[in-house]
C-alpha cells in the first residue's frame, strides 16, 4: 500500500474534485476525524445531521371544565434539572407553538385527565395551522371521558408527523376536547401533561 502526503488538493480545472472511482470505497480510519467545512452532499442532495431539535413543554397548573377552549396559560418549558431542549427549540405564547425551522417534526401529546363524574368524552386536540393561525386542522386527538359516575383518572396520548415546509407561517396549539365535567391535570414539578417536539430530519 501507498502513502500519499501532502497539504492541498485541488482540481485542475472547475470546481469539482472526484476521489476515487465509481465503485471505490473511501475508508476514514477509527478515530479518525473527517471534517466537512462546507456542504455534505449525496447525490446532489444535502446530508443533514439527524435531529437536531427536540423540546417539551407542560401544562404546570390543571384546567377545570374547560369544555372545548384552547390551552393557552399555565405553560412553561419543562424544567428540572435533569431536562436540556436540543437546538433553538419552539416559541410559545398564550399557547400557541411557532417552529425554529422548517423539517418533518415529531409532535406528541401526553394529557392527565380527571373526570370527577360521568362525562362520555373528555380528551385534547392538537391542531395546525400551515397559513399563520388563520385556521386550524386538528391533526390528533386523545379521548379519556368515561361514560360511568365514578372518578376517573386517565392518562391519554396522541402523536403525530408534521411536515414544517414553512417555519414562519407554520403554527400548533392544543385544546381540550368536551371536558364538561373534569380536569385537564397539570403539576408545574412534573410531567402531568407534557407537549414534545423533535424534528426528525428536513420537510418532505
């Protein structure tokens, strides 16, 4: 085997160099660093880092018989002190989500509901707006109503795939979803109801 040393290689004419041939296998040894200052590309299309973004928010005070109306207070970015956000995380005002960047995200929902007595459906929404708030299309829902007279406490999930082609027009926001009877429980020292956000990977 050769050994090729030297401190620059450029191509002689253009701007596109090509190591190796069509077939070749280019091996960085372990421990070694391959460093791209630029722009990584496979087949013309950019290679990106994986997830990069990933935050969580929770309702920190319960909702009582909120019937249908939008979670927009009592909110706060999760923060004990084992918990650190990925990236530049989501915006939250009275309740409503704007994205850091555009990109196929992650969103799950985990909601405490306490139905005091009978209500047959108790649960909250999700919804996106893809045209800056001015409507909203529920995307996922969780029930935990209960038909029966007894107390119930239930945890619920819902989550879905959203794919963030425009972070400045792109919104999300939660709302309860027929508590009539009940609670949407919140706790501001733990996750009772909790909102997670992960970008996977670029919009679709």
């Amino acid at each position: 085997m050769s050994t090729l040393e030297t401190n620059l290689i450029q191509p002689s004419t253009g701007t596109a160099l090509t190591i190796g041939a069509s077939g070749d296998t280019i091996t960085v040894p372990s421990g070694a660093t391959f460093n791209v200052a630029g722009t990584l590309q496979s087949g013309g299309s950019a290679i990106t880092q994986g997830i990069t973004e990933a935050d969580q928010f929770r309702l920190t005070t319960s909702i009582s018989n909120p019937g249908s109306d939008d979670i927009t207070a009592n909110l706060e970015r999760v923060d004990d002190a084992t918990f650190s956000k990925m990236g530049t995380g989501m915006s939250e005002s009275s309740g409503v989500y704007t994205f850091p960047s555009s990109g196929l995200y992650f969103i799950s929902m985990v909601t405490l509901i306490y139905v005091i007595s009978g209500d047959g459906s108790a649960g909250v929404d999700m919804k996106i707006s893809s045209n800056s708030g001015s409507s909203y299309d529920t995307v996922a829902h969780s029930d935990g109503g209960n038909g029966n007279s007894a107390q119930t406490f239930l945890t619920v999930t819902a989550e879905t795939f959203v794919n963030v082609t425009n972070a400045s027009t792109f919104r999300c926001k939660f709302s309860a979803a027929g508590v009539a009877n009940g609670q949407i429980r919140g706790e501001t020292s733990q996750n009772d109801t909790s909102f997670t956000f992960i970008r996977l990977g670029d919009s679709q």
